[in-house]
C-alpha cells in the first residue's frame, strides 16, 4: 500500500505535463508561452472533453499521493508540522477538482459566477502549495528521513511565491510570457511532489522511522 501511494506521487507530475503538453498540441493557436493553462479547459472550450480526463487523473493521483502522506505521518505521530504539510497537500486536489465545475472564464469575457470561483479555488491551491513545502521543511528539522530536504523545500517555495507574484502580474498586465510564469509557479511545485515522493520512496523503509531529539 506505502509503495502504491508513493507510485500515485511520482506518476501525479508526469500525468500533468503529458496532459498539458497533449491539450496544447489539440488546441488551434494555444501558446506555452503566452496562455494560461487553465485555458485549456476554459469555459467553452471546444475540446475540453478530450483533455479534462487528463488533469482529472492528475489529481486523483495527487490524491491518493497526499492522503497516503497523511495517513502515514499521523499514524507514525511524527512532528505536527509534517502532519499539517500532508493535510494541505490532500486538499490542493480536491480544490483543483472543484475546478472542474467551476471552469475559467475566457479572456476578455465578462465575469460569470463559476469564472469568479474558479479563481477563488486557484487562489488557495497557490497557498497551501507554499504552505505544503513550508512545513516539509520546518518538520523536516526533526525528521531525519527528511531532513536532505530542508533547504530544497524552503527555496522552492520561495521559488514558487515569487515566480507566482510574477504570474499574477503578468495576468494583470496581459503580459504576453504570462505562460512561462506561470509554468514556472506551477513547475516548481510538480518537481516538489516528484522529488518529495521519490525521496519518501528510495529514502527509507517504513521501520526505518527516525526522530531527532532537540
């Protein structure tokens, strides 16, 4: 079970790139560069049936990854920042699912009630993406499985907040490398999911539990 749940964490990452990097190749005038990829699924897509399956196994895969995280360090009573690491990291998916019957308003369309939700949704998946790593990494202090992860945790999230601020003022600005900002933000924290779960599964075995006293 341990190893399946791990597997779920390292295939999450893969699922979501084949997936955006197949939706782009469907999508007439899609650009990497310029657009969200949120307009992939964008309300009244025309192709939005044939790449939601994609980002929908992606996060069921999160899923499975983040709750298996869960279940693990609490029964193991690790430290309460890993335990609340885990926790914020099983609701990024469940958030991005919601996603799905709240799809993104077009650009330059006006605002509709499931555009405005859609955005409230990807607001809090932004933070506790930054939270999750966070307190990986404050937990990882006392956690010596973990702890060649303390410093990638930390400047990855500060990767990640600062690459985020600069997507959201490339949205703003209708800035035309917008993509790549935000590409940047969300690579930073697919690349913590697959080093996180890689680690977890080539690290340690599940009686190899150690604690550092402080």
């Amino acid at each position: 079970m341990r190893k399946l749940y791990l597997t779920c964490g390292i295939l999450a990452p893969i699922a979501y790139v084949v997936t955006v990097i197949y939706g782009a190749a469907i999508t007439p005038g899609y650009s990497h560069v310029a657009h969200a990829i949120s307009s992939l699924v964008e309300a009244g897509a025309p192709l939005r049936w044939k790449i939601d399956p994609g980002f929908i196994l992606y996060n069921c895969l999160l899923l499975a990854f983040a709750a298996g995280l869960l279940r693990e360090v609490t029964a193991a009573r690790r430290p309460g920042t890993l335990v609340g690491a885990a926790l914020a990291l099983t609701v990024v998916p469940i958030l991005s699912l919601l996603m799905y019957f709240f799809p993104q308003d077009p650009i330059g369309s006006a605002p509709t009630t499931a555009g405005t939700v859609h955005l409230i949704l990807a607001l809090g998946t932004a933070v506790l993406t930054i939270l999750t790593m966070l307190l990986t990494g404050a937990g990882a202090r006392r956690y010596l499985p973990l702890q060649h992860l303390r410093r990638f945790a930390v400047w990855n999230a500060l990767f990640v907040f600062i690459t985020g601020g600069m997507s959201t003022a490339g949205m703003a600005l209708k800035s035309p490398y917008f993509g790549i900002f935000e590409r940047m933000t969300i690579g930073g924290f697919e690349l913590w999911v697959l080093v996180l779960a890689l680690s977890l599964l080539t690290g340690y075995a599940p009686a190899a539990y150690h604690e550092v006293k402080s």
